[in-house]
C-alpha cells in the first residue's frame, strides 16, 4: 500500500479521534524509525513514552517470538506463570505488595482508583474522594477523564464520576485543606506529563507522603509516564526516600506490548477479593513476557545509568540553545523526561523538526517534549540538536 492509500484507507474506516501527521511508519531499530516512503526518523517521543527500551530491542523480540511460538493467551481462570514472576520483579525492584495487571495506563489508574475506594468504604463508609491535581493526566477512560483535572478532556462527557477533587499541583498547603475526613487517596504523577513536563519542588513527595500519612490516606503515584527508567531510576519516587501505597505504571513496561499494572501494600490491595475487579488480558503470558524482557535488559544493559548520563549532555545542550533563542522560555524535566517552554505555539517547531527526520510533539500548546530512548548515544543527540537549533531558527525567521 502506497501512504496515500493507507492515509485513505485511515480517513474511511478509523475513528477520527487523532490528529495524525501524514506520516506512516514501517520500521523501527533502536532509536531510529523508517516511514513507508524509505524516510529515516530520530525518535525523540518514543512512542509517547513507550519505547524506552528502543525500537525492536532483539532481546525482547526474542522473547515475545519465544513465548507467542508456545501460548499467547489462555485467561486468568488459571494461573500464568509468567505473570506470577513479573509480579515478583516489579515488587522486587520497588516495595512489598501485590500487583493486579491490566492492558494500559488508564485501567491501572482505573484499577487504583477502585481500589483506594474499597479501602476507603472499608474504614468507613462514604470515605471514597480522591484528590488529584490541575493539568494532571490519567487517562481517557470515564473515571480517568473525572481523575484528569483538565477541562479540555472532559468537555462533552458531563455528567462525569462524582468523588472527585482538584488542588493546584506542587502545593502542599492546599492538598491538606483539600482533605476531609471522605478523602480515602491522593493521586499524583511524580512529575506532570502531558500537563506540561511540570516537575514539583523537591520537598513535594516527601511533604506529601508525611500529609498523607498524618490524615491516614493512601498516596497513589501515576508513574505511567515517569515509570520504566524514563527519569533515570525505575520509578520517579525512587529519587525520595519515600514509597507510595499505590503505584501505577504501563506504557514502556512491554516494550510496545499493551500491559498496565498497579502495584499495592499487602495491607490495601487485600481490600479487593475474587470477583473484585478483572481484565482478560491482564497479565497474559505474551504481555508478561515482554515485561519480564524489557525488565531484564534494562539492568542487563544498564539503561538507567545511560539515562542519566545522556540527560545531562541534552539537558547542557537545550540549556545552550535557550541561552541563543530568545523563543525558549524554561528547560525543564529529570532524566530523560524534558519539556521545553516557549514563549509561542509550539506546533510549528515540531512539524518543522519532523520534516528534517526528528520526532518530537509539544503539550499543553507551548511545550515541547523530548522523550527520547533510555539507550540514545551522544551521537543521536548531536544529530537531534542540530535539527532542532535549525528548527527553531528558522522559525524565528
Ligand atoms: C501519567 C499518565 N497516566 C495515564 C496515562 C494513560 O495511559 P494510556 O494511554 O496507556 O491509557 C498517561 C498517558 O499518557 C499518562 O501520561
């Protein structure tokens, strides 16, 4: 198929829920993708955050080619061996719990936030708020949307869940005025993705889980988007020296294989019993095999120490760049999480860089917001950031 035929073919029969580049990719390596024209792309979103490990890592082809030859699917009517372990290697890698898988972001926050609410009734009855910040994401699901205290994703969805309350982020006086004795959870991502890369202040978690503890509610971190190695340790909340009673996590957990997962105290996650909640894909053998490979090759290739050393190069050469733009206001973010601030729209930039082979998208109008691979080499960077210094320029004119 020609990419006329196939952008025809989407236009016909797919639901218009995207804003799609014209653009049809055929092959990925690495950091790099191919579109069906032949054009060669660096990808610095990765999928939106799902491609940490790269683009077709063979370790973990190797792994899903191994486990779907064998079984892909069978339900979670009997046990699966392969989701048994992957739950002991997220818990392993974070705090003790118990993990219920799912297929995405929002059903692992759609997971959490029943939850918090069983848990909550079970203190007391009517204890089923939960607090969520401005310009947050949580998904697009119903509940997920009502989590999402941003208008733009709930416009023509009211009448939305009741239970749900917004307080400005990074702002620990105003969460604490925000609790009542009905507030059964908190829900915060570590740093806000799509809300605009907004990192909080360093006393935030930490002040954070001390309120939470204090006023005996459950802290739930998203780290659907920081998780997976992508700020330079598995998890965010592992920079503090705290740990959440529910963390959610999905997108570069497979790899590219569709999993969402949270991950629970032992104390709270035995609120829910057989018959509680359920998905059934959640945790099927291929998914939890491509969890258990990307988990693998993230240590066995050391991604989280690549991470830290490569944002610091990209973090020296965006600062460089704001230094010579005048429309650059903030360079923001951990790891390899960054979000550019500008002083304009940011959509011309990024069709500008896609149409010299670089990926990037730009949130909340004005971000832009580099996601590169964990395994990016300087070389890569060297290349994004000629390509985004001549996009700038000349937008500036
Ligand atoms: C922090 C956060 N939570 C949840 C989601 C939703 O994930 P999904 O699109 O897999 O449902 C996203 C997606 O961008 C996210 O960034």
């Amino acid at each position: 198929m020609t990419n006329e035929e196939i952008l025809q073919l989407t236009a016909r029969h797919v639901a218009p829920t995207y804003n799609r580049f014209s653009i049809s990719m055929a092959k990925g390596k690495g950091c790099l993708l191919w579109d069906t024209e032949g054009k060669e792309y660096l990808d610095f979103i990765s999928g939106l955050g799902v491609n940490n490990i790269g683009h077709s890592h063979s370790f973990v082809v190797d792994a899903i080619k191994r486990q779907a030859e064998n079984l892909i699917h069978v339900s979670n009517l009997f046990h699966i061996p392969q989701q048994a372990q992957l739950a002991k290697e997220i818990v392993k890698r974070t705090f003790q719990g118990k993990v219920f898988f799912a297929n995405s972001g929002a059903e692992a926050n759609e997971a959490a936030i029943k939850l918090a609410r069983k848990y909550g009734q079970n203190q007391m009855p009517g204890k089923i708020e939960i607090i969520t910040a401005y310009n947050s994401f949580h998904g697009r699901t119903l509940a997920t949307i009502t989590a999402t205290a941003q208008e733009k994703y709930q416009k023509g969805f009211h009448p939305l869940l009741p239970g749900f309350v917004y307080t400005p982020y990074n702002d620990i006086s105003a969460m604490e005025a925000a609790i009542t004795d009905k507030t059964c959870a908190v829900m915060i991502e570590p740093i806000q993705g799509e809300g605009g890369v907004n990192v909080p202040s360093p006393e935030y978690l930490p002040c954070l889980r001390r309120l939470c503890d204090r006023k005996g509610v459950l802290l739930i971190l998203d780290e659907v988007q920081t998780g997976i190695g992508r700020t330079g340790r598995l998890f965010n909340y592992q920079y503090y020296d705290i740990r959440p009673d529910i963390i959610t996590m999905a997108k570069s957990l497979g790899g590219g294989v569709p999993i969402g997962a949270m991950l629970a105290r032992d104390d709270v996650i035995d609120a829910f019993i057989p018959g509680s909640h359920a998905s059934t894909f959640g945790g099927n053998y291929l998914a939890s095999a491509a969890g258990l490979a990307v988990l693998e090759v993230i240590d066995k290739e050391g991604m989280l120490e690549n991470c830290v050393c490569m944002s610091d190069i990209l973090f020296k050469e965006l600062m460089g760049l704001k230094g010579e733009s005048s429309v650059i206001k903030e360079v923001r973010g951990k790891g390899l999480m960054i979000g550019m601030e500008l002083h304009c729209e940011g959509r011309e930039i990024v069709k500008r860089c896609l149409a010299k082979g670089l990926i990037i998208n730009c949130t909340m109008d004005n971000v832009l917001r580099l996601l590169p691979p964990l395994i990016i080499t300087r070389k890569e960077i060297d290349r994004a950031m000629e390509v985004l210094s001549d996009a700038i320029k000349d937008f500036q004119g």
